[in-house]
C-alpha cells in the first residue's frame, strides 16, 4: 500500500499503522491449504472459489491472526490493511480473501445470481444510466457499502487482484470524526440524518424497499449508513423525492465528508486486502484508467493465458 495521512483523522493512524502481515505460520498453513485444492485445476470464474471451505482446525494460526485482525477492525482502526501471501499464483491469491471473510463470519450475497464473491472492476457502464458503482470507472461520492440489504453487515473487504493504471486511490474517513464535526457545528443535520428513508435493495432485490436511518447512534457510537445516488434515485423510484430540509442536511453531510483534514487515501498494491469496519467508516475512491489490452479476470481465466488484468477488485460482505 502507498498511501499518505492528512492530519485529522487519528494522529497514530498512518499507513505502517494499518497495514497487517500474516505470520510464517499462518503463512505456511495457507500455502499449503491451497495447494491441496483441487479447484484450481477447473476454475472457470471467480465466484467457483466459493467451492473452497475454511476448515479452522487445519489452519489454527492463521485463525489465530484473523482473531486478531477482526479485533482491530472492530475496535482499533477499524481499518486494517492485509499484506499478500507471498509465493502464491494469482487464482490462490484470490482465495485468500475468501478463506480471511469465512474467518470473519458469514460471508453475504450481492446480487441477483447470488455471487458472495463479487467482482469490482469497469464494465462499461455509468451510475447515470442505472449502472452500479462498482461496474464502472467513475468516481463517487464517499459512502458506506451497507445500503444494499436492510440488517446492513459489519465488516466490508476489498482486495485488489490488480490495480488500475492510473487513478483508482481509495479514500477512507472515519465515521466517528465526521459525527463530532456535526454534532459539534450543525446539530439540526443530525437530527434529520436519523429520520429513516427510503432505500431500495439495489443490485439485489431490484424494486423492493425498505426503511432505515442514514445514521444511527448505537450506545453513544454513530453507525453510518450512506450513498446519496442510491438514496436519491430510492426517493425517485417510489415517487417522492427528498425534501428541502433532507436535502440541506446530505449536502452538509458531503461538506464533511469532503473535508481533506478528515480523510486517508491509499492506493491499493496488488495482493492486497482492506478490511474495513462497514458502520464505522466511509470510503469512496478516484476514477482510474485502465491500460488497453488488459482483459478482465473472467476472460483470463477462461482462457488460461496470462493476459494482464484491468483493475480487478474482489469484494466480499460479512457478518459475524
């Protein structure tokens, strides 16, 4: 991970701070793990790997490891950034994200077919013609990923299979700072931010809807829940769009979020895995470019070549 802080968001959290390495014994025991898998012979798409199911008992340090990242992630950080397992090939370093989210919880569906194992990557398509984000090469406001199902999910993965050629940093903020700065400096756009709204289960359940609060306050701790385009379009779609007031109280919001001094970029290294706290932190990213004559990863591992990848992210939603 490259990355640089700007002052105000945590003053001990900088990029080493974050970053996680898995023990040579965990290191060892996945290695081996994934070599004993006889999926990698047949893999056609990405969502096969969910064929692969963690067995605890033969990976004890590596569970020992992930206990320990789930407990940052938790209530460290909340942001914890996994270093690669080295000496992998592609396809096994894939499947290390899947085996670190079975560690976390129960891994979740995120569309339609399904898929636990989501891919991120440009298809093509624009956030204005009813495109998903994470289908596109856009950039977007600053978010959290838990607006597609109503229980929401604690913990939000990211691992990158291959970064873009240009752009694509990620942004992080910390939902407690952005809480203080606004109960702090504009107390009326809190109250209004927990009044529920409408939501539709977007790329999972298309037209059906339901109820929750952009923020929640659970014991004191803000639990966010945010992504204005999804947000705007739900009002549209069941016909009433926001008014004035919630309207007023977003745009303070994005005020927030847009402030420099709240925010961590990094750039995520190939092999790499985010593992962010899904209520706690926002994140959002750059638009990037991809290089002509990269492929996506279907297409490579259909063919069993070695073409290089346009950015290719894997995404995965876990609960305990």
């Amino acid at each position: 991970m490259d990355g640089t802080v700007v002052a105000g968001w945590d003053a001990s959290l900088d990029p080493a701070k974050v970053r996680f390495a898995f023990s040579e014994e965990a290191t060892m025991e996945v290695r081996v793990s994934l070599e004993k898998q006889t999926i990698f012979d047949r893999l056609e798409t990405p969502q096969d790997l969910e064929g692969i199911k963690l067995d605890p008992g033969s990976l004890p340090a590596f569970m020992n490891d992930m206990m320990a990242l789930k407990e940052e992630a938790r209530t460290g950080h909340r942001v914890v950034v996994a270093q690669p397992i080295n000496g992998l090939s592609l396809e096994q370093q894939l499947a290390v994200p899947w085996l670190m989210s079975q560690a976390l919880g129960r891994p979740l569906a995120q569309n339609e077919q399904g898929h636990l194992f989501y891919i991120i990557t440009d298809r093509g398509g624009r956030m204005e013609e009813g495109a998903r984000y994470s289908q596109t090469r856009q950039g977007g406001s600053f978010h959290t990923d838990g607006v597609n199902l109503k229980e929401g999910y604690e913990f939000f993965l990211l691992h990158c299979a291959a970064p873009a050629a240009e752009g694509g940093e990620s942004v992080l903020l910390d939902g407690h700072t952005v809480f203080r700065d606004l109960a702090e400096n504009a107390p009326e756009t809190v109250e209004i931010l927990k009044q529920d709204r409408v939501w539709e289960y977007k790329g999972v359940r298309p037209g059906e809807f339901y109820e929750e609060p952009v923020l929640r306050l659970m014991e004191g701790r803000p639990e966010w829940r945010y992504l204005r385009d999804y947000l705007e379009e739900a009002g549209r779609l069941r016909g009433a769009p926001l008014a004035e007031d919630v309207v007023a109280a977003l745009d303070r919001l994005d005020e927030s979020l847009a402030n420099p001094a709240f925010q961590f970029r990094c750039r995520l290294c190939a092999g790499e895995t985010v593992v962010v706290n899904d209520k706690s932190i926002f994140h959002g990213r750059t638009s990037f470019r991809d290089n002509l004559g990269t492929v996506s990863i279907e297409d490579r591992l259909a063919s069993g070549g070695d073409a290089p990848l346009k950015r290719t992210y894997c995404r995965f939603w876990v609960n305990p």
